[in-house]
C-alpha cells in the first residue's frame, strides 16, 4: 500500500495526468496506415559476409529511415519530402543485397511495424520484403502529401475552401507516382518473395490491397481533372461526362479488388467505406453530366431519360453523403470533408436541376417512379495510367573491394601467399 507502482500512472506526481488527446485529421486523400521501419542488428546478421564499410553504410542509412518516420515528422510537407529523400538514398544500397550473386537475400531479418492503434510488427528474413515494404513505404508519402497538397492551411472557413490549380496538379503527379510505385511492388517484387514470406506478409502488403490503393490513386487522380474540367470554361460536357464515367469505372474497379480481400481491421473497413462514399460520389457526378446531355437530345424518349438521369444523380448524392458519415465515425475517427472541386459545384447544382424538372416533367415522373428508363452510364477507355517506376542502380560501393567479406579476403590472401611459396629441392637438404 502507499508504493508507487500501487498507484495508478494517471495519478502519479499526486497529479492526475490528463489523456494524450488523439487527433481528428481530416481526409481528402486516403492514405493507409503507415508502416515504419524498426531498428535491426544488421552488424551481427552480415558480420563477415559483407564488408565492413558496406555494413556501416547499410546500418547509416536504415537508421536515419528509423529516426525520421515518426508521426510528428510526417504532420507537415518538409518531413514527409526529408523521408523521401532518405528512402531513396537507402535503396541503391539495399540492392546488393537481393543479388543472386552476393547469396544474402535471407541473411537479415528486417522489422516493420504499423502505426495504427494496434502497431502490428512483422519481422521476416528477406532483403526483397524490405525492398517491398521501402517502396511500399515511397507510395503512402506520396499519398500522404498530396492529401497535405490538398487542404490549405489558411483556410478559416472550410465551405469556402478553394483548392488552387497547381496544387490539383501537383496532387495528380504525387497520385501517379505512387500507383506507378505500388504497381512495381506488384509486377516486379512480390513474385521475387517466396511462399512462405507472402503467406506471412501483413494485410497491407497482400497483393489485392496494393491494385485497390493503386486503383484509388488513378480515381482520385481523375477527381482532380475533373474538378480542372468543372472550373475551366472551354471544358464540354462530354469531356466531363467521360471524366466522371472514368472515375465511376476506376473507384468500382478498386472496391472489386479491396471486396477480395480480408478486411476485417479497422484500416480495411474504412478503406472500403472511402471507396463506397467516392463510387457513390462519382456516379451522382456521372448521371448528372449524361442527364445534361440527354436533355438536348431529339428522341422522344430522351427528356424522360434526361429526368431519371438527375434524380438518380440526387438519390446518389444523398446516399454517399450518409455513407460518407459512416466512413467519418469509422475508426480511426476523421473530420467530415467539405465540399470541394466537382462536388462544390453539384451539391446545390443536382438539387436545383431536380427541383425544377419536378415541376416541369411532374406528369413523367409520376407514370416512372421505379426509374425503368434509367438509362446506362456510357462506357469509356480508361486514360489515366501510373507512372512507370524503375529501381535505381546498385550502389558503387558493391563494386569496391571493401564489399568483399573479410573472411573471403583472407582465404584469398592466405591462397596468394602459398603461390608463391618455392618447392624446396632435394639438394638443399
């Protein structure tokens, strides 16, 4: 009684210790929970199977990876950029060991661990599950900044938040990289892991989960020309109807390939929910811009058609505002996103549409309330494409000398010097 590891850590110092408040972040981008690297003995696992020098370097740059990932580093664009930067400097050196030839591929094992609530670590022996969870890595900074890119820090009033356009392009370049990333994790380094190392991957690097976050780059890659084509006059209606059609097809494509996966986690649930809330988003987009164009149609049945259209597009509106609160109330907990781009525009625009159509095509309405003349949304080629990724060269330091293990320098000194010892002739016994 009385001793201090009796009494409660939030009442220790004889002061109640007040709860570290969690921070409610909002989401324009979504960004899946980050992975960071955990500190290793690298010196112990390549002690004598590489050079020293090659292993300090190694051990340098893993380490500086592990002391910039921290959650306040990654608040702001500078540290998400000074990560990236470490990342890419690591990489040329982490190569050498996924060669063949250097035989080091299972020789470490490297430690990963999520920086959700429940920090989930993952150690496994393999050079190409680093070189996954690195590039990996590469992929969510680039989401993470261009969500930053995407929400002004001077804005006072979020209803009135106007995205620039650079900051929307700046955003589609940060999208494409990291599908372009996440599809080279795909194609080039997942068939390089063994059975037994894919069977062990955590949720977020399973292949489904990486097509789905790629996919949902390319959408909201999309969104943001079609918010481009919304504020630019010389921008028709079928360039922003094929747009929305595409985002409709790219969100639908990504939900398919997230429904294959297991999600039980929080992180999965609300990754669905985000792409569910952006589908419905979408199409409310989609129907509106086809209902438009079907409005200046000269078939009879075209009017009708045009009138379904826009109260599918308000019906569809409605239901991803609802699901875009479950998504919100989904933990971890995020702020409602306001209205903005395409979506600033249609929020009063499809309700005006459909109010007025009500009263002049009431007589239609009433003979279809099921929407059986509904008509299909148009079907596009999708466009936009990820950036093509390369790894970089090896590092020259693999080329030195100083790469050789030093147990290997030695037998081959050792070697050299009975070459040159002289056989001794019977004579000079």
């Amino acid at each position: 009684m009385g001793c201090t590891s009796s009494i409660p850590g939030r009442y220790k110092n004889g002061r109640r210790r007040r709860k570290k408040r969690s921070r409610v972040t909002e989401v324009v981008v979504f960004v899946p929970c980050l992975r960071v690297p955990v500190a290793v003995d690298l010196q112990q696992a390549l002690r004598g199977m590489v050079g020293r020098e090659v292993v300090d370097r190694i051990v340098q740059m893993r380490s500086r990876i592990v002391l910039l990932a921290q959650e306040n580093v990654l608040a702001a664009v500078e540290g998400i950029l000074e990560l990236q930067r470490a990342l890419e400097e690591y990489l040329p050196v982490l190569i050498g060991l996924i060669k063949k030839e250097h035989r080091l591929e299972a020789l470490v094992e490297f430690k990963w661990r999520s920086l959700g609530d429940n920090a989930q670590e993952t150690c496994l022996a393999s050079a190409w599950y680093e070189l996954l969870s690195v590039i990996h890595m590469m992929a969510m900074l680039s989401l993470l900044e261009a969500n930053l890119v995407l929400i002004p820090n001077n804005c006072v009033d979020a209803s009135e938040r106007k995205v620039s356009e650079d900051s929307k392009k700046v955003a589609i370049d940060l999208l494409l990289k990291a599908s372009g990333c996440l599809e080279y994790c795909i194609h080039h380094i997942l068939i390089h892991l063994p059975i037994h190392i894919r069977m062990n991957l955590p949720k977020d690097l399973q292949e489904g989960v990486l097509e789905a976050i790629s996919t949902q780059a390319l959408a909201q890659g999309v969104e943001m020309q079609l918010g481009l084509a919304v504020e630019c006059e010389k921008a028709t209606l079928s360039v922003k109807r094929r747009l929305a059609c595409e985002e409709v097809s790219y969100f639908a494509q990504a939900h398919y390939c997230l429904s294959g996966c297991e999600n039980n986690d929080a992180n999965g649930k609300k990754l669905l929910l985000f792409l569910k809330y952006k589908y419905l988003e979408a199409k409310a987009s989609a129907y509106y811009y086809h209902g438009l164009i079907l409005g200046k149609g000269s078939e009879p049945n075209d009017q009708l058609s045009s009138v379904c259209c826009h109260f599918a597009a308000n019906e569809l509106l409605r239901e991803s505002k609802r699901v875009c609160l479950s998504f919100c109330l989904t933990k971890p907990l995020t702020r409602v996103p306001p209205a903005w781009g395409v979506m600033n525009h249609l929020k009063n625009k499809i309700p005006e549409t459909v109010s007025k159509k009500s009263q002049m095509y009431g007589d239609l309405i009433e003979q279809d309330k099921a929407f059986q003349n509904l008509p299909d949304l148009p079907e596009f080629a999708l466009s936009l494409k990820p950036d093509d990724y390369e790894l970089p060269e090896i590092d020259a330091c693999w080329g030195d000398d100083k790469a050789q293990p030093q147990i290997q320098m030695l037998k081959e000194h050792l070697k050299d010097e009975d070459d040159t010892i002289e056989p001794i002739e019977d004579s000079d016994l």
